[in-house]
C-alpha cells in the first residue's frame, strides 16, 4: 500500500485515466479490461432489487465509469475521493473544461450496452 502522502503527492489522475481508461483501437488490452467492468456493471445495476435514493462511491477516484449504469437507478450519487487532484480532474470534467478527461466514447458504450436509451 502507498503512503497516503505519497499517494496524495504524486498520483497523476491524467496519466492513469489515459493509461486505463481511453477506448482506443491502441489501448487493445485496457478496452478489453474496461469493456468487461462495463458489462459487468451494467448487468449488475440492470437487477430490479439494485436501486435506491442515494449511492455513494467511496474512493471512486478520477474516474465515472463505475457509476454510468447506476444513474438509472438511483435518485442521487455521491462521489468521494481521498485525494485533491482526483476531485480536481472529476469538477473539471464535470464543468467540461478543456483538458479534461473524455468519458465520451465510454459513456456511449455503456449506452450501446442499455440500447441507446
């Protein structure tokens, strides 16, 4: 386990989503790996009992894909992360500011997943 001074320090939120999270013809084995946690988690939100008023993600990192297929299922989602530049790189996301991660090609699958609804 890493310090979490260490980690607060020196984790790069860029760096990692690139690494793991881009869908790109180069990144064959990253998209296999994010295709699969996709479909999982979609069959898992898509249960009748899987809902609620509120979801929270503890350490959800820099990252959305964990809760795309959830949106449908829960009136409000809360997520909460350790480290600064993680909740940094989600706001900037969030205000579609430039430089920010693009989920759009994972948000689309995961809508491929659902039937484009």
């Amino acid at each position: 386990f890493t310090e979490a001074d260490f980690y607060q320090q020196n984790f790069d939120p860029q760096a990692y989503l690139k690494e793991y999270y881009s869908m790109s013809d180069s990144r064959e084995g990253a998209n296999v790996f994010l295709t699969q946690n996709l479909k999982s988690l979609h069959k898992m939100f898509s249960l009748d009992e899987l809902r609620g008023g509120t979801l929270i993600d503890v350490g959800c990192g820099p990252t959305i894909y964990q809760l795309l297929s959830a949106c449908e299922r829960f009136q409000e989602i809360i997520a909460l992360d350790y480290t600064d530049q993680n909740r940094r790189e989600l706001e900037r996301w969030l205000r579609n500011e430039a430089g920010a991660f693009d989920w759009v090609p994972v948000v689309k699958y995961v809508c491929e997943l659902e039937g484009d609804r």
